[in-house]
C-alpha cells in the first residue's frame, strides 16, 4: 500500500480554562480574527495560511485526547512567528504584552545567530518572535533555508 | 500608534526528550521532509503552507522559553490536520500507528457530527486527524467555516 502525504498542520488547540478570556486576548488584544462565531466551549482564529487556532476548554478536552491538563511547568511547546528582521521581534513583543502576555524572554541576541522574544498567554502557552538569519520568508509567507 | 498585523503561526517547536527520535518518527515514519540538515538539539520539518514544525531538545527550551516540561499529564495541546472526509480521518490514523504513534481516541463519530481520531507522538504530543463538516477545506489547504 502506498503510504500517503503526510499530515499538514491545519488546526492547532489549546487547552485554555477560560474560553472568554483567551478569545479576548487573541482577538480584541492581539488581533486575529474568527473563522466562525465562538462558541461558549471552543473557539476558532485563524492563525495562517490554512491555519488556524482553536481554543478549547481544557475541562472538555480528555474525552478526544485524553489525559491532557496544565502541570506547575509550562507545556513544552512554543508557536513560533518568524519575521525578517529584529525589529519586528521587538514590535510582536510589545503588542502582546499590550494584549495582557507575560514577557519571559525579552528580545534577546541569541548565540545561534538571531534575536527572539518569549512571552506567555493568559493559560501559559508560550509564543515566540523570532528572527532568524538561516530562513527566509518568502513573499507568501513559506518559510524557507538559506 | 496604529497596532501591527497579528503575528502569523510559522513554527511550532515541540520540547523533545530524543531529537533522533522524534526525527525518526516525523521523517522516516510520518513522511514530513527536513526544511534544512538535522542539527543534533533541533531539528526543522516542513508542516503546511508557511508552517514548519521544529524538535528541539527539552533540556535546552527553559534558556529560551521558561520553565517548560512534561508532567503527568500530556501538554494541553494538539496538533490537527483537518480532511474532507471520514476516510481520510482513517487513513492518517493507520499511517501514525505504523510509525509507532499511540492510539488515544480510534476513528470515533463524535456528538459535534464529524469524525475524528487522536493520536501521541514519542513524547506523548496529541495529534488529531477531523473531518469537521462546519469546515470546508479549499484547494489551497485554507480552511472556511460554511
């Protein structure tokens, strides 16, 4: 059997534990737009190209994917927004903690060569900005290596 | 000051406890291609349109992101790839069980009246294949609400 094209990325979920509060800091705080009208339990952003982010309440969460939940360490999982130059680091990491984010790293000189920024969401769910002089953001937004 | 545009998703960077083997496991065994060669701490695999999925080393995360582990529990998190069919939600099952994903939730009609099914990668990452009927995917792999 031939095997088939791998799975692409279209939906990320986070588990949050207010539904409320984390529709408004993504939207009204950082700006991104529904794909539908919330529902109470689950919303949905759209996050990129044939992306998007659901927030989903981490109590309805186990019955799909099962023993999930928030521990005293963050997740060990960032979404990354790639940009062209460090500039535009320091503009992502500011509007978020305009939206309420707490900075974890501010915009930093990093040894690999690049700048970042860390902040966290309202559950802990980190982002970071990156620029990073090894990929190249191509006018579609792919992202690619040079 | 006029506010940016919102940061788009183009990386999603998963603490990994064994870069080799969850390289294995996305490359060899989910079929994802190498955005550029395997460093040792992380490695960068192609996800989407724009989107890449990066595996770093755990250990390594907290310089950058904080104080960020595994737990008990898995992360309250999932990576989805939304289908256009009940099939389709099958057929990317099968294929992550073959490359030694555990199984969490098997195909399963759900109440909100699509499909899916829920899988872990080798450091227990969820990853959900829906057949969502309220989301058309268009030709491009953006996803719309109908």
């Amino acid at each position: 059997m031939s095997k088939p094209a791998p799975p692409t990325i279209s939906a990320i979920t986070l588990g949050v534990r207010d539904v409320g509060v984390s529709l408004k800091f993504y939207t009204e705080g950082m700006g991104f737009e529904l794909v539908q009208p919330a529902h109470p339990q689950i919303a949905f952003v759209r996050a990129g190209h044939g992306l998007m982010l659901a927030l989903w309440n981490v109590e309805q969460m186990p019955q799909e994917y099962g023993e999930v939940g928030h521990s005293h360490l963050a997740p060990p999982i960032s979404l990354g927004h790639n940009v062209r130059d460090d500039s535009e680091v320091e503009v992502h990491y500011r509007r978020a903690l305009e939206a309420g984010a707490v900075s974890v790293t501010p915009p930093t000189k990093q040894p690999w060569g690049g700048m970042s920024a860390c902040v966290a969401d309202p559950d802990g769910f980190r982002w970071d900005f990156v620029h990073n002089p090894t990929f190249v953001i191509e006018a579609d937004g792919r992202v690619s290596s040079v």
